[in-house]
C-alpha cells in the first residue's frame, strides 16, 4: 500500500531568502491527524485553521526545508493551498475499504464498498 506520495506545488513557497519550493511529500494521514487538531484553540476559534495544521501534519517535504510547520502552510500561495487541499481529498478519501463475500443464492463472490454512514 502507498502511504507517501509525490508532488509539485503550481507556484511554490518562497522562503525569507527568496528560495522557491516546489516539490514535495505528502503522507496518508492517521486518525490522530484528524483528531488532535481539534483540540487547538486556533481551531476551536476559526475551523478553517483545520486545514493549515492538517496539512503541516501530513506534508514530510517541501523542497530543501527542514521542517515543516503552520507557518510554512500559512505562507503559501492560496493557488498552492488550493492544490494540496485537494491532494489531501484525493489520497486519503479515494478508496474506500469494500468486503468481499459470497453471494449465498448464486455462489458468486461479489465486492461490496463499506459505507460508514448508515441512515
């Protein structure tokens, strides 16, 4: 299973030398990626902070920075914001866990999606 992947921000973040990032690493994120940063007054004061602490979680590498932190996501260009915003959609909710079981009528085996929202 991949957990890390690749990417190239469309414009980049400018460091305070002027030095342009743009290639990075993202990684899936855990439970507690989604959880703890609730507990954070920024984000109990303005819910979208969620989304600069989630992303300083899950991004391990950003061009030759040594870390990554909210100050870094909160410097990015809203282009770039935009893009790993999506990026985080895409890697962490395309698949969705399915059980595979045997029809009891038929004998076939069929692959059936987990849907945790039932109601």
């Amino acid at each position: 299973m991949q957990t890390e992947f690749e990417f190239e921000l469309p414009r980049g973040y400018v460091d305070q030398n002027g030095e342009i990032h743009k290639k990075g690493v993202m990684r899936l994120a855990s439970a507690a990626d989604e959880i703890l940063p609730l507990r954070d007054p920024k984000v109990q004061q303005n819910p979208g902070y969620l989304t600069i602490i989630l992303l300083s979680r899950v991004i391990t590498k950003l061009g030759t920075l040594r870390a990554i932190n909210t100050r870094v996501i909160e410097g990015l260009f809203t282009m770039d914001l935009a893009y790993l915003q999506d990026m985080y959609q895409r890697i962490n909710m395309s698949e969705m866990p399915h059980y595979q079981f045997t029809c009891p009528h038929c004998g076939q085996q069929v692959e059936v999606p987990l849907d945790f929202l039932l109601g």
